[in-house]
C-alpha cells in the first residue's frame, strides 16, 4: 500500500478532469479549507457516497508524563474529529484483500502476524 498526498490527489484529479494543475490545487485546498471550517465551527460535513466527518467529545482521562512517570496528569475533556465511511466506501474497502494491505501501518507487528486486531 502506498501513501497518498494531496499533491498526488491534485496531480491526478488534474488529469482526470483536464483543469490546469494550479486551479486543482486551488480547489482542493479550497474544499480542505471548507470541511475544516465548518468543523471547527461544529458543523458536521456528509459527502453522500464517501463518508460523514463530524464531532465527539474524547473524554477526559489521567495520564502520564514520560519524563515524569510517577506523577499523573489530567488530559481534559476535548473535541476529536471522526470519520464514519459511506455504505459505498464500506464496500469498496471490504472488497480489498488482506495481501493487498501490505505496508499499512495500523497492521504491523505481531497483531497482523498472528491474525489479532486492536
């Protein structure tokens, strides 16, 4: 599996569609700025057959400081951004087999040796 970036999505969107490189960009950086936008204003962002991005709240917990171990501190209440794919994307993704995941990284080490996922 390979990492995509947005200059590789701009790149490719560009010839798929025949608009010039820099307006691609434009658009694209125009659009991340959009669902940022409106996310941080507490909006919920649905592309029909891609997916929802919306808000939850991450509980507050007691952690710890690395270079401080033995004392705890509170990690607040905070906002986290959440991705909920599409039934579509859903599909697409579980058509995918596993040897065609390797080098994803959430499926290194021993848990994608033995089968087990965290």
């Amino acid at each position: 599996m390979t990492t995509i970036t947005k200059k590789d999505l701009v790149a490719e969107l560009s010839n798929a569609t025949g608009i010039k490189h820099a307006d691609t960009l434009a658009m694209v950086e125009a659009f991340m700025e959009l669902v940022s936008k409106n996310l941080s204003e507490g909006n919920e962002v649905t592309l029909r057959t891609f997916g929802t991005f919306d808000l939850r709240v991450a509980r507050g917990k007691i952690g710890r400081n690395p270079k401080q171990p033995n004392s705890e501190v509170m990690i607040p209440d905070r906002c986290v951004v959440r991705f909920k794919p599409s039934k579509e994307l859903k599909s697409r993704v579980a058509a995918l087999s596993v040897s065609q995941m390797n080098g994803n990284h959430s499926m290194n080490g021993d848990h994608a040796m033995n089968g087990n996922h965290v």
